[in-house]
C-alpha cells in the first residue's frame, strides 16, 4: 500500500502541472486563458487589503463557509430522523418516502422562485434553500443504510432480550453509520453546491455572491480567485469528513 507521504506527493504534483499548464496556456495566448495565476494571486491580494464592494474576501469566505455548515449539520439531522422512520417503520415509508424522493429529484434551484416568495430575501430562505439540497440525500441514505443492515444481527439481539431501542443503539446504528456518513458527505458537496443559488437570492455577502457580482462587471481574475477559494474549502471539508469516517467508525468494511 502506498504511504500517506507518497499520496501526499502525488497530490502535489498533480496541482503543480495544472498551474504550470495554467501558466503555458496564458502565456502561449490561448482564448479564454487570459487570467495568469499571477493576475489572480494579485487580485485576491488586492481584495483582502482593500476589500470588495465593502466586503473583504476573508469576511465573505466566513459568511459563506457558517451557511454552508449550518445548511449541512441542520439537513443531517432533520435527514438522518427521517431515514430512520422510512428504514424502520413501513408506515412512516409509505408517508415520507413518495415526499423525500419527488424533492431528491428536482434541482433546488427549481423552487427559488417560490422559496423567496414564502420565505423572503432573508437568511430564512437561504437556509431553505441548502436544506432542500441536503435533507433528501441524507434521509435515502439513511434509510437504505437502515435497510442494508443484516436480518440475523437484528434477530440475535431479539433472541438475547434487547429491545426495539437496544436494538436501535447496538446493533442497527452501529451497522448503518458507515452508510449515514457516506450520505452525510454526498449531502455536504451538494448543499455547498447550492450555496451559489442560495446567495443569488438578493445577497449582498458571501463568497458566491462575490462571484456572481464579478462575473457581472467582468472582473475575471477574482471570479477565478473565488472559484478556486471555495474549491479549496470543499476539499478541505471532505477531507474532514473522511477523517471523521476513519476515525468514528474503523469497523466499516470488516464485518
């Protein structure tokens, strides 16, 4: 097996011949890569000296980073509750189950109009706009991690007197956690997706407002500086996120 160190060499590796294919494409004329690495560097710079449209870059990357974090922690429970009444209770299956899938399947954006009419241009529909992303995705895998969990460890624990909450804590959540966290992770890539539309709605901060406000006046060397900013923070928060997998359950795969 390869070591961390080695891993961690190819990664940067690979990061060093995109910006050096970056940097050749700039330089050789190429259209659409007219933004040099050096341009963006200097305007991230220049925005975190003096700001953006009273904003600066580290303020908006805060904002943006507590609403993507409390959009994903707010969807993980409200979903993970729901996942395990459609896995347990076939009732509760037939009632959330037809709901949680119509909303898995349409794209959040489609309900922005009628998010902002509800809900206003404030934080509240923001908030529920990240959630329609991340609720249905961490409820279905839930419930098929619930459901993927085997009869006989079920049925063993019955044997030996557990009850339906003895059987909830020891055998079906420690069995369906690794499948949770994996819907968990899935549910954080598309609510810091929605993020963009999220703050579309009469924003006035954040990162991908930031974003959107430099695409509309042109300024392509900060769009490309902000993409790259909120591209970093995802990695960052997966790579989290599958350290916290390792770390909290390190049975997943051997049994």
């Amino acid at each position: 097996m390869p070591t961390s160190l080695k891993l961690l060499c190819y990664n940067a590796l690979s990061i060093l011949v995109l910006l050096a294919v970056w940097w050749s494409l700039t330089h050789a004329g190429k259209p659409g890569a007219s933004v040099s690495p050096h341009a963006v560097w200097a305007r991230l710079s220049d925005v975190a000296t003096n700001g953006y449209m009273g904003a600066s870059i580290g303020e908006s990357a805060g904002i943006s980073a507590v609403r993507v974090v409390t959009g994903w922690l707010l969807s993980g429970l409200i979903g993970v509750v729901l996942g395990l009444i459609i896995g347990l209770n076939p009732y509760g299956r037939a009632i959330v189950d037809p709901w949680l899938n119509y909303g898995r399947c349409v794209p959040p954006l489609g309900y922005l109009s009628l998010v902002v009419l509800w809900f206003g241009v404030g934080s509240a529909s923001k908030l529920v706009l990240l959630l329609l992303s991340g609720v249905p995705l961490v409820a279905v895998g839930t419930a098929a991690a619930v459901a993927a969990v085997r009869r006989e460890r079920i049925e063993g624990a019955c044997s030996m007197g557990f009850g339906p909450l003895g059987r909830l804590r020891f055998i079906i959540l420690p069995s369906a956690l690794p499948g949770i966290l994996v819907s968990l992770r899935i549910a954080f890539g598309a609510v810091f997706a929605a993020l963009v539309g999220a703050e579309m709605v009469a924003s006035s901060s954040g990162i991908a407002w930031m974003t959107i406000t430099a695409v509309n006046r042109g300024d392509m060397a900060l769009v490309i500086g902000c993409i790259l900013i909120m591209g970093v923070f995802a990695l960052f928060a997966d790579a989290c996120l599958q350290r916290l997998t390792r770390v909290l359950v390190p049975w997943a795969g051997r049994a």
